[in-house]
C-alpha cells in the first residue's frame, strides 16, 4: 500500500489543484484528511490574504462537492457502505442523531476533526434532505477551514503545531463535540418544557 508521505509528495507538485482533488476524494472515500495539505500551503502563503482566501475557498468548496457525492453513494449503499468500515450500532446511533437534529447535527460533523464521508454516507443513508445537508457543509466546513486559516495567518507555525495536535486526537475531540451538542440540545429541550410560574 502506498504511504501516506508519498501520496501528500504527489499531490504537492499540483498546488490548489491537488488541494481540491485531495478534499473531494476525501469527503468520498479515502482516508487522508485535507488539512494535512491544506495548513502547509496556508502556512506558506499568509502574508498573502488573497492567495490565503483562495485556498480556503477551493478546500472549503471542494470538500462540499465531494460529500454530495458521498450523500449519494449513502442514499444508494448507505448501510453496508458504513458497516463495511464502522460498527452498526455507531451507524444507528448516528443515524438517529441526524433524524433528531438534521442539520444541527451535520453542521457538528462538518467542523469536526472526525472523517467527513462518514457523515456524509449515513446523512444519505439517512435520507436527509441535499439542500440542508449542503448548507450544513459549507457553514461547518467554511468554520473550519476558516479557522484554521486565521490562526496561521495569526500566529504561523504554533497554530500548525495546535491543530495537527487536535487532528491527532480526533476521537477525543469527535465525542466531545458529541457530548457537547448532546448537552446543549438537552438544555434547550429542557427550557422549552419547563413549566411557566405564574404569580
């Protein structure tokens, strides 16, 4: 199997044209994240805000149109799809946080560290609607990409350093997010319902 190393030399040579390749093949299927390519070259062009803007722009893009693609191949081969590469219980617990906080719960995913296509497989897999789906997609993965971008452009080499940190530990960060987003809704699900005092 081809290393990772080799592959990221390969996609290097192409500049914003491997990035996009790079982020659209892995809001599908393979397992390289975008940003492993996507800091080193945001890193050497922050003192240019164009050209920084720009590459946000085709990672953030290009990783939208390939999980449409993956919403697809969900909708089509969704459960096997993500059994083959994940436990079933994991996809039902996934599949029913989608069905209770749709879009809520994709816009988690997409500024998540976790895989990207997997989402995108059980949101298809799910059913849920394209066009919350995309919208969901391009917030969550414009925050990201966007804030990534800032805190290189911001502080250079410390913020590379903080964020392969996190990308390291992206399970942890993946259910703390869960956690998170679990909490927020049972707060709000709370406020909601409890009981008005009346004097």
């Amino acid at each position: 199997m081809i290393g990772e190393e080799v592959i990221l030399d390969f996609f290097e040579s192409f500049g914003p044209l491997a990035l996009a390749l790079l982020s659209f093949t892995e809001a599908i299927i393979q397992p390289i994240p975008p940003d492993v390519l996507f800091l080193p070259m945001a890193y050497d062009a922050r003192d240019n805000e164009t050209l920084l803007i720009w590459l946000w722009l085709v990672v953030t893009v290009s990783s939208v149109f390939g999980a449409i693609i993956g919403h697809a191949l969900g909708k089509r081969y969704g459960s096997k799809l993500v059994d083959k590469f994940g436990k079933p219980h994991h996809r039902q617990q996934l599949e029913k946080m989608f069905e209770r906080y749709g879009t809520l719960g994709m816009f988690i995913a997409a500024v998540s560290p976790l895989p990207y296509k997997v989402f995108g497989w059980i949101a298809g897999a799910s059913d849920m609607k394209l066009r919350p789906f995309i919208i969901a997609g391009i917030f969550g993965r414009g925050l990201r990409f966007g804030l990534e971008a800032l805190f290189i452009f911001m502080y250079g080499e410390s913020a590379i350093k903080a964020v392969e940190w996190v990308l390291e530990r992206e399970l942890l960060m993946g259910i703390i997010l869960v956690l998170t987003l679990a909490a927020v809704v049972w707060w709000l699900m709370r406020t909601n319902t409890s009981p008005v005092h009346q004097e």
